[in-house]
C-alpha cells in the first residue's frame, strides 16, 4: 500500500497498537506478517519473489561463514547471480531486447526483439541491495549471519522501507530486531511529527509541483526556454520532496515501533559541491555503490591514479544511472553525475585560486551562497536526464533552459508573467514554496524539529494543525504515486 492512502493510515496505528500490546517474543512475527500483507497489496503474487529472494540469501549466508577459499567466494557469486539475475530479467530484459534489436537493424541482421509483459516488482532494487549488502558483509567476515530466518526475512521486507528504502545494512538495522522496545510517549511522537512531515512534503509540495512539471516535460516543444528553465528547477524541488517525504514517513513510521533507520538525505541543496550533494543526497544509495563498487574497483589492483579513480567514479555513477531505470536517459544522467564530478576533481585547485584572485574567498559567506547556487544549478540541469521522456527531449530541455537563465535577469514582474503562462495559481504555490524554504533554512541552521518542539505547546498544535489542513486543503489528490516506488 501507499504511504499516502488512508488504507496506511488504518493500517499503521493498528499494527503499532498490536505491536506495544503483544509480548516481545511475538513482535517480530507481527511486523513480518504486516509487511506480507503491506506489500501484498500491491500485488499479491510477486510476494513469492520477495520470499525466494530471502531464502536463497539466508541459506547462502549460513553456507558462506562455514565454507572457506574457493567454495566461499562460488556461495558468494551464486548470491549475487541470484539477486542481479532476478533484478535484470524484470527491470532490463526488455530495455536489452529492444536495443540489440536496434544494433542489428543497424546491421541488417534480421532479428525480432523477445518483449515480456512483465510488471517491474515494487522495491525490487532496494530489498535486493539490502540482500546484497548482507550477504556481502557475512562473506567479508564483518558481520555474523542471523540464525533466525523470520529476523533476517524481517531485515528485508521490514514495511517503513520496503519498497524505496533507506537500503539498510546489517549491522544497522539486524541487531535492533532483538532488542525490547517499550512505549516511549516521546518517541512515538517525534515519529509522528517526522511522518507528517513527511506527508507536508509530498501531498502539498510535491504533487502541486508536479502539476506544472509534467505539463511541460510531457510537451516540452511548446513552451519557452525560459519556462522550461523554470520548470526544471520546480523539478529538482519536486523530486527532493517526493522522495525524502517518502523517507520521512519510512523513518517516523519506524521510529514508532522504536526501530532507528539510516537518514537518507541531509539538505542536499546546501551543498556547495558536487560531490557534497552525493554525500547528503540519497545516502543510503550512494554510500551503497561507494563501499560495494567504487572502492573495489580503486582498490582492485595495488597502482592507483587520477585516471583509475575517475574511472571508477564514471562507473559508480554509469550505475546509479542505470540502478534507477531501464532507459537511456537515466544512463544519461549517471554520466552526467560522473563527469560533474570528475571535472570537479580535475579543477577543485583552480577554483580556489580564481576564489583567491577575485577575493572571494575574503567573504565566505557570500562565497558560499555563490557555490550553492551553482551547484543547485548544475544538479538541477542533470535532472533533466532524470525526468525527460526521451533523450532528444532532455537535450531541448537542457539547451534550451541554459538560454532561458538569461531572461531572469528581467526580475520578478518577468517570473509573475512566467507563472501567468504556466498557468501557476499564485496564491497556492508561492505560500507553499516559502513555507518548505523556511523550514529549509531553519532545519539547516537549528533543526526543524528541534526549533519546533521548544516552542510553547499552543504554537506546536497551532503549526500540527496548519500542516494537516494543509494537507486536507491543499493536497492536489490523495494516493498519487511516489516516484521512486517504481525503481
């Protein structure tokens, strides 16, 4: 189910009524058969690739640690044949197909492309890399592997991040599904304040971001570069907030039932680099791909170099691209991330002596704000790759909002024309931008929540009240799909 549905707002308090009435020993049997009929909901039969996918990893797991040399590293390659093989049979064999298909009309060899009706699994790429992570940390010797198969196939289909994370890691999340949690009224009410959030976020940001975005990607040769520049940068704040919505309820529905998950995002558009965007911008995902493929492949023979190094972070982030859809264009936007990264390495010397000779660096703070807005800029044009249909459109997008930048420059009775064309309700969505920038801004310097809760209770209920019928109000629809559900 959605988190955003009232089935889940059933659901939930439900289940932690259960939870905090039943005895410790029945706990983890409770939140397993939850999560069953959580993802169930969605489609019921691909719960049987769930369970296949968490047995083959818990036995292989307990092989592993008894075996050594050759064996161990053969249980280990069967684990990650069996998870990647499952994963690229639903999720690229037809993006496959249709390419080789391309290349040998190219030739003209005669070949029909093999297309199957499949139906991608929900969250099949995070509990896949959550499978992977433990395996991989039982075959390092770095974590022992769980004797109980209900705890480990809980660890995978734990209901707060099934379906788009955070991808745990073992040693995070296993130990804490052994541990007594008693009702803390302080807890539960922080998670409730996280979840909504959360639902602040992805019912009244996003999905009324969402309106004038797909309006302009879906017919991008219609409009101005001025208005797809616009539009782009409404998308990077359209995404930020449908996804890490997502992962505030994950986090507060969790931290109900007393259970920590990681943080997936740290006000990413704080960054003043590139590469700081990645450290704060799906943590989870990122820190994933570092410890699993970008050091490996740095560390894979004893000479390292620039060119071993930019390489190994061209194809980390190839597949990031790749890990989140079946499509060229999200490749595309890999590789953008790989080569804004590198080009950042190449010229990180020479940008601080630029800052040095023009006295920047003299005003940090105006130095600052200077680098955010950049990098904000650059993240947001790589987004392009991320939400256009096709590749010619984002080239079109892309070019086309780099010289639109330059009619802002007209001021704010240009943007109030800009948002005329586009059909924006003022009074609607300037409320709402400032109100997420504030609460931006105040996390960043003293924490939302922190700066929230000391505060008098009449002005806490006051802001809980506001947020909910802001959501009732204001909210474009109920139950519209995250986006990162579908990767």
């Amino acid at each position: 189910m959605l988190f955003n549905s009232i089935a889940f707002i059933i659901f939930l308090p439900i289940v932690a009524c259960l939870y905090f009435l039943i005895p410790h020993r029945y706990r983890t049997l409770l939140l397993l058969i939850a999560s069953g009929y959580f993802y169930i909901v969605f489609v019921p039969k691909y719960i049987f690739i769930l369970l296949f996918l968490i047995t083959a990893d818990y036995f292989l797991a307990q092989f592993i640690e008894k075996e050594t040399g050759r064996k161990r590293k053969l249980l280990l390659l069967a684990s990650i044949l069996i998870s990647i093989g499952t994963l690229g049979f639903f999720k690229y064999f037809n993006f496959f197909s249709e390419n080789v298909a391309v290349l040998t009309n190219f030739l003209n060899w005669n070949y029909s492309p093999a297309i199957l009706s499949l139906i991608l699994p929900l969250g099949l790429s995070f509990h896949i890399f959550t499978s992977l992570s433990y395996v991989i940390e039982v075959y390092r010797g770095k974590y022992k592997p769980e004797k109980n198969f209900l705890t480990y196939a809980l660890y995978v289909s734990f209901f707060p991040k099934l379906v788009a994370g955070p991808i745990e890691r073992p040693y995070n999340l296993l130990p804490q599904f052994h541990e007594m949690h008693d009702f803390d009224y302080d807890r539960i009410t922080a998670g409730l304040q996280r979840i909504l959030w959360g639902f602040f976020k992805k019912i009244v940001i996003a999905d009324n971001l969402a309106l004038y975005v797909n309006q302009i990607y879906n017919q991008p040769h219609e409009y101005s570069g001025i208005v797809l520049a616009v539009a782009t940068a409404l998308f990077a704040f359209q995404l930020y907030c449908d996804f890490s919505g997502y992962t505030d309820i994950a986090i507060g529905s969790a931290q109900i039932f007393g259970f920590k998950l990681m943080e997936n995002f740290n006000l990413p558009y704080f960054s003043v680099s590139i590469a700081e965007f990645w450290r704060r911008w799906h943590i989870s995902l990122s820190s994933w791909l570092s410890d699993y493929v970008y050091y490996p492949l740095v560390l894979s023979s004893k000479r390292i170099g620039r060119i071993k190094i930019y390489w190994a972070l061209f194809v980390t982030f190839v597949l990031i691209g790749l890990w989140h859809g079946a499509n060229w264009t999200f490749i595309a936007f890999g590789a953008v991330q790989g080569i804004y990264l590198i080009f950042g390495q190449i010229t990180k010397n020479w940008r601080q002596r630029l800052a040095q000779i023009t006295g920047l660096s003299q005003w940090p703070r105006l130095y600052r704000v200077l680098q955010t807005v950049i990098t904000f800029s650059l993240i947001s044009l790589g987004f392009v790759f991320f939400r256009a249909n096709t590749l010619s459109d984002a080239y079109f997008i892309a070019t086309s909002s780099l010289f639109g930048l330059a009619s802002l420059i007209k001021g704010p009775e240009a943007l109030m024309l800009l948002f005329q064309r586009m059909g924006v309700d003022r009074s609607i969505f300037l409320p709402i931008i400032a109100i997420f920038i504030i609460a931006e801004v105040i996390d960043f310097r003293r924490g939302l929540f922190a700066t929230i809760n000391s505060q008098r209770i009449w002005i806490r209920w006051f802001i809980y009240i506001v947020a909910v019928l802001a959501i009732m109000n204001l909210g474009v629809t109920f139950e519209a799909p995250f986006i990162y559900v579908r990767f």
